[in-house]
C-alpha cells in the first residue's frame, strides 16, 4: 500500500486528510509551505520546519503552547479562530483557503492560509503559504 503524499498546498481534501492523519514529523519538514496542527484546546502539536524558518520561532517556542493566545493572537478572530471553533461545534469538517495577513513579531506578510478540520483526524491543521 503507497503512502499518501502531499506535494502541493492546494491539494484535494481527501487526499490531504489521509496524509495529515498517517503524516511523520518528517514528511511535514519536507513540505515547501508552513503546517500547523493544533488540537481541540488550541494547543500546538505539530509544526513543520518551513514554518519555523519563516515565521522566526523556534519548535520549543510554539509546540505546547496555546495558538491562538501565545503563538499567534493575529489569527484570535473571526476569519481564523472562529471558523474552526464553528465547525468543531457543527460536527463538520472544515477546508477553507483564505487570503490573510500576518503581522505579529514582524512586518506584514501576506499569506493564503488553508483551514483544515476532520473529526476523523484528531488535530486542526492551519497550512500558510507565503506569498511571492
């Protein structure tokens, strides 16, 4: 049986659900856009080296902490936390991709974000691709 892989941000649901939920540290390192997993409380779990080297923070500084109030109080809004809180309380899955800006601990960057929530996949996935 092939593992799944994921080689694009804007890959079809189905397929990104299997990858995120069979996905070793390793295979998010190797990915060209940020990937975040949190789970229900908000607390990261996962975070890809991409992500690391853009962002400026550290593993140790995100993986543990609370997202949305420690690592990154610009997404504590409707566009981005809320919509994940929505779906969770809906029962539903979540795949939205969304023009964002990012502006804490650094200049504004402009990014796509991608919203991923699967209540067959424990953790909420948050992919931010940078734009050029």
């Amino acid at each position: 049986m092939t593992q799944p892989v994921l080689t694009a941000f804007d890959v079809a649901p189905a397929d990104v659900s299997a990858f995120l939920g069979r996905a070793s540290a390793a295979d998010l390192d190797a990915l060209e856009f940020g990937v975040i997993g949190f789970d229900a409380g908000g607390v990261v779990r996962r975070y890809n080296a991409h992500e690391s080297r853009m962002a400026g923070l550290s593993l140790d500084r995100v993986v543990g902490h609370a997202f949305f109030t420690v690592v990154a109080p610009c997404m504590n809004n409707f566009m981005v936390a809320q919509r994940f809180e929505d779906t969770a309380q809906a029962g539903g899955t979540l795949d939205e991709t969304i023009d964002y800006v990012l502006t804490l601990r650094m200049r504004p960057v402009k990014v796509k974000l991608r919203l991923l929530a699967d209540p067959a996949i424990p953790l909420r996935h948050l992919f931010v691709q940078r734009q050029q």
